[in-house]
C-alpha cells in the first residue's frame, strides 16, 4: 500500500512540474503567466506603460519604452491603473474613407484647386468649312480715262472712230510681223478666284476655375493657291487680243484715243495668275456665368484676347516674245490682329441636347506689311525693283457663332453650327500695288506697294465638331 502512494505522489509530482515547464516556455508577449510575465501585476510594468520587464539574475527591471502593442492585451481590457484599451483595428480600418492614399495623404490648396481643373477639363476639335472673301474684281492695272480696258472692242463706236492699238512702252504702236491682225491689249481682273470650300480646323481646351471657366484655342485654315491662264485670242477674225496690264503715266491716267503715250505691259505669248490665301489665329477667354439659379438657360460673360494672321499674295507672270522678256510681278499682304475681346455666350440645354449663340468683339490693332517686287517687265535680266510700306491700324474683329450639340456618351459630344469672322481694315495685294510707270524706254519702273488701301475680310462658313470630358 505505501509503495503504491509512494508511486502516485511521484506520477503527481511529475506531472506538476512538467506543466510548470510548458508554461514557462509559452510566449513572454502572449499576456499568459510563464517566467517572463508573472501573474498579478508584481511591478513587472513599466508605470509610464511599455513592454514587460524581463526576468534577470538581480530582479525584475521595469522598461519604459513604447506603448504595448495592440495584441498585448485582450480587446476592453484593463491594467490595473490604466483606462480600459480601444478594440484592435484592422490596417485598413485606419484609413480615410473613401481614400486608398494612405492616413497621411493630404491635398494641398493649390492641389485641390488643380484637382477639380483636371476633372472639369474639356477638348473640342472642329472641322471648318468656310467662304473666304475674294479679291473680287480688282483689275491688274489701271483703267483707261475713256475706254473699259477689260474689253476694248466692246463698243464698236468708239472703236471705229480710234482704235485702241497694243502699244510699246515709248508709245510706238506694236504690229503683226505677218500682217494678218490688229493687235489690241485687254486687261484682266481677279473675278475667276473664288474662296469657297476651304478647309480648317481648330483645337479648344477648356477648364474651369475657382469661379468660372477659362478657354482658350488655336485655329487654322488650309493653305491654298488658285491660278488661272490668259492667252491672247483672235476676235472678229481680225484682231488679235494681246493680255496686258496697262500701266498710270507718272501718276496720270492716260487716255488711249488721245494720249500718245499709254505704258502698258504686253504679254502676246499669255500669262499666268496665282493667288494664295492664309488664315490662322488663336485666342484665350474667360468665362464667368451671370446666372446662379439651377436653371437650363446659361447666360455666361467673357472676356480675353484675341490673335489673327491674314497673309495673301498675287503674282504675275508671263512671257512678251516681241522683247525677249518675262514679266514678274509679286505682290504680298501680312496683316496680323492682336487685342482684347469682350463677348457673351447664351446656352439652353436640355438633357442630352444644347442650343447656343455666342458673340465677340476684339479691339484690335493691326499691323500690316505689303511688298511688291517686278523683274523684267521691260529689258531682260533687269535687277528686280522691290519696295515696301507697312502701317498700324485700329482694326476690329467681330465673330459670331450659333450652335447645337447632342451629348452621345457621358463624355462625348457632337456638335455642328455656323461661324461668321469678320476683319476690318486689312491690307490685300490686290490692292497694295500701285500701277505706275515713266511712260519712256529705260526711264525708272515706278510700280510700288502702298498699304493704304485697306478693306474689310470675311470667313463664314459651318463647323463639325466632336467634344470630350474627363469627367
């Protein structure tokens, strides 16, 4: 019987003791007791918080150092003299909501400010289609006192009474070689050119601000030269109509029934007549809403400042067999318009439809240059003659334009409507150049530019136009 109680208090002893090692070897950070962490809260921790003191040769020794981590302590519990700890959160419970950027991650003013620009940030790319004004019937040359140079036989009257004979420079009436015909000049005008159907396009970038929207684009239209030949021609069956420019007798217009001299440039082997056209511009706006109500009408301000470049030429050439030259003429115009625009814009929208009308006007200025070069309109290889004038003018820009979009996706938008521009008080080579001659052989060539002459351009025509958001 003894040695049986003896075995058990052994098996119990054992068992005692191996369950003190286990706790001994359980986690020191885990909150069970064991050797780093004994029970009851003996002064093991640190009165300003902190990790548990570690078991030394000496005693326990207090360390003050972080605060214990979140897995210390079972959720609501309590140290003795400590308020009760918050549940534990997850990462992702730290941070904003709705933000992934981290707790962290703040905006600055300026930040916020480019934020909502990007977000409201709109490109609009148009298609243009316009009708440029033409030079009309500007005539290449002078007309005579007495007698329409752009048709000389067509009264017959005058005709018979004194024939307007094709002259050489000197006054000496120019014949037939062969005898056959009666040479007779005939100047032409510019009516053939017509501007219509050019093409254009033009890039906005719009976004708003703190109060309002600024806008701005860039726009061209397409490059473009026309030309047209005139040959000489055999009227009647008797006269042979030779293309000419007739030409001022220092500054006096002749009259070829009386006048012995009447200068003139002959071409009896025809001529050839470009003209080239080429618009562009840009402009920056801003835009600020007079109607704060939610309502579908939008009646918005704007005010900003505008930059048009107009650049023409006319040139001229031909071949006079008779001399053995070939006549050049060039004459271009540069006119850019630069000032500030005031203008208004008026939108009804309604869902996915919009309606609009806007108008500006620019005080502008303008700064046109126009050049006039000839070469060998008399003798061959002559030097070339070039001269120039440039002035400053007060020339207005007033534009117009009606419109009507239909929203097709959140972002997208089609939009179609009709634009009018209107320049005032430009330069056009066809009008730059003034027709003057000495009257006499080897005397000076008096064709120079003059820059005053100034008239009004248009360009109206549809625009097709395709429009994206970002937001």
């Amino acid at each position: 019987m003894m040695l049986r109680r003896l075995m058990l208090l052994t098996v119990t002893m054992a068992c005692l003791a191996g369950g003190s090692t286990v706790c001994a070897q359980e986690n020191p950070w885990s909150g069970e007791p064991g050797r780093f962490l004994p029970q009851g809260g003996n002064g093991m921790w640190s009165p300003y918080g902190g990790y548990p003191a570690m078991s030394t040769p000496y005693g326990s020794v207090p360390s003050p150092w972080s605060p214990p981590p979140p897995r210390m302590i079972s959720q609501g519990a309590a140290l003795p003299g400590h308020a009760a700890q918050p549940p534990a959160k997850h990462v992702y419970e730290y941070l904003p909501e709705g933000d992934t950027r981290g707790p962290f991650f703040t905006l600055s003013p300026e930040g916020r400010r480019l934020q909502r620009a990007m977000e409201g940030m709109y490109f609009r790319v148009d298609y243009l289609n316009y009708k440029l004004t033409d030079p009309g019937e500007a005539l290449l040359g002078t007309n005579y006192a007495t007698v329409d140079i752009r048709n000389p036989l067509a009264d017959p009257a005058v005709f018979t009474a004194s024939p307007v004979f094709a002259r050489e420079r000197d006054g000496t009436v120019r014949t037939d070689p062969g005898g056959a015909f009666v040479l007779v000049p005939q100047a032409h005008d510019l009516s053939p050119f017509e501007l219509d159907h050019r093409n254009g396009i033009r890039l906005t970038l719009g976004f708003p601000v703190e109060v309002g929207t600024v806008e701005g684009n860039l726009w061209a239209m397409q490059s473009e030269t026309d030309s047209f030949r005139v040959d000489p021609q055999i009227r009647q069956g008797l006269f042979l109509v030779l293309p000419a420019i007739p030409l001022l007798n220092n500054g006096r217009v002749p009259d070829p029934l009386t006048d012995p001299v009447v200068p003139m440039i002959l071409f009896d082997d025809g001529y050839h007549i470009q003209f080239g056209t080429d618009l562009a511009g840009g402009e920056v706006n801003y835009l600020r809403s007079l109607l704060w109500t939610e309502t579908p009408v939008r009646f918005e301000i704007l005010a900003g400042a505008r930059y048009t470049r107009l650049y023409e030429e006319l040139f001229v050439v031909g071949r006079d067999d008779n001399q053995q030259v070939d006549p050049q003429i060039l004459a271009t115009s540069r006119n850019q318009l630069f000032g500030p625009s005031v203008g208004l814009r008026l939108e009804w929208e309604r869902e996915w439809f919009k309606l609009g009308a806007e108008t500006k006007f620019t005080a502008g200025f303008n700064r046109h240059e126009d050049l006039v070069r000839v070469n060998d309109l008399f003798q061959f290889n002559r030097t070339p003659i070039q001269s120039t004038d440039a002035h400053t003018e007060f020339s207005p820009v007033h534009e117009s334009m009606f419109y009507a979009q239909i929203k097709l996706t959140h972002r997208l938008k089609f939009r179609i409507g009709y634009n009018i521009l209107s320049l005032y008080n430009v330069s056009r080579p066809q009008n730059a150049v003034v027709w003057n001659d000495s009257g006499i052989i080897d005397g000076p060539i008096l064709i120079s530019a003059d820059s005053t002459n100034l008239e009004s351009f248009h360009a109206r025509g549809i625009t097709i136009s395709g429009e994206w958001s970002l937001y």
